[in-house]
C-alpha cells in the first residue's frame, strides 16, 4: 500500500473512531470538502503536510499521533 492509501485509511478509521462523516472532519478541520476529497478518491496524489496538519486538529490529535499507527510503521520505500 503506498503513502497515499496509508493517509487515506487512516482519515476513514478516524472517522470510524469518531462517528464523523468526512464533510463533518471538513468542518471541523477547516479543510475544504473538495480537498478531502480529492485526498480520499486519490486525486491528491501528494497531499500536504499543513493539510494533514489541519485535519488532526480536526481529530483533536497531534500529527504524531496520526502517524504512529501501524498503517504507516511497515511501509516500504515510494516507488516514483
């Protein structure tokens, strides 16, 4: 699974976590509804660090926390 699969799942099991729908993590995150999903259906081959930034304190958590999780500790090296 590549980075951007990773990010993408991630974001949904959040979402699970926390019952949100994506247009609620837009709203609470102040990310734009198109972006998100452009990040989710993979036209958002590269989707930015301040971006993800704004999503996690639409989670209430911390980008370490968003990233130390298991999805993202096996990944192999991108392959461009």
């Amino acid at each position: 699974m590549n980075t951007r699969l990773c990010v993408a799942n991630r974001i949904l099991q959040l979402c699970q976590e926390r019952n949100l729908s994506l247009n609620g993590l837009a709203h609470l995150s102040a990310v734009p509804p198109s972006t998100l999903k452009s990040i989710m259906n993979g036209d958002s081959k590269n989707p930015g660090i301040v971006t993800i930034k704004l999503l996690c304190d639409g989670f209430g958590i911390s980008l370490t926390d968003f990233f130390d999780h298991a999805v993202f500790h096996s990944r192999e090296p991108e392959n461009i």
